[in-house]
C-alpha cells in the first residue's frame, strides 16, 4: 500500500512518518506534501491507497483536496486530522 501525508506543519508531517512502523502496517511507499496543491499533485501521480491529510491548510484545504482526489482516485482511503475545533471544517470533512 502506498501513504500520502499532508499537513502543512513540517514536525508533524515528519512527526507520523516516523511515529509508526509503516512496513509492518502494510505501508512500503510514503509521500509527504506541505498543503493541498502539493497533495492533489502526488495523489494523481502516485494515486496512494491512504491519505492523512490536515483539514485547513493554505491554498487549498484538505477537503477540498479530499474531493478532487475522490474524483480520480474514488477507492482512497482519506482520513483527516486537525488540531482544530473548527466546526466547519469538521462538517465539511464529513
């Protein structure tokens, strides 16, 4: 399987790649891109099976992200984190 990881925060991008042991998980190729834009670009190129990606990031959100990649990709599996309470985002995301 391959992990794409998409926050906008550099501790914490490096900070889930090394907190897991990915290739006993099933996990034999990661990515890791610093906002949406970044994201979208290596999700259509190297179409990950799993994406952990932030809710609100600059240029583009991770939702937003999250519904083009579904376009191409519909059998992604995404799951979003955030350090934020933002009811907005937490529905949007859902």
């Amino acid at each position: 399987m391959k992990l794409l990881i998409v926050d906008d925060e550099k501790l914490t991008r490096e900070g889930i790649l090394k907190s897991l042991p990915w290739e006993k998980l099933g996990i034999h190729q990661t990515f890791l891109a610093d906002d949406g834009i970044h994201g979208l670009k290596i999700a259509l190129k190297e179409k990950p099976d799993l994406i952990l990606t932030d809710v609100r990031m600059p240029r583009m959100s991770g939702v937003e992200m999250a519904e083009e990649i579904l376009k191409v990709l519909p059998n992604a599996i995404i799951l979003f984190m955030s350090a934020y309470s933002d009811k907005e985002y937490l529905k949007a995301a859902i």
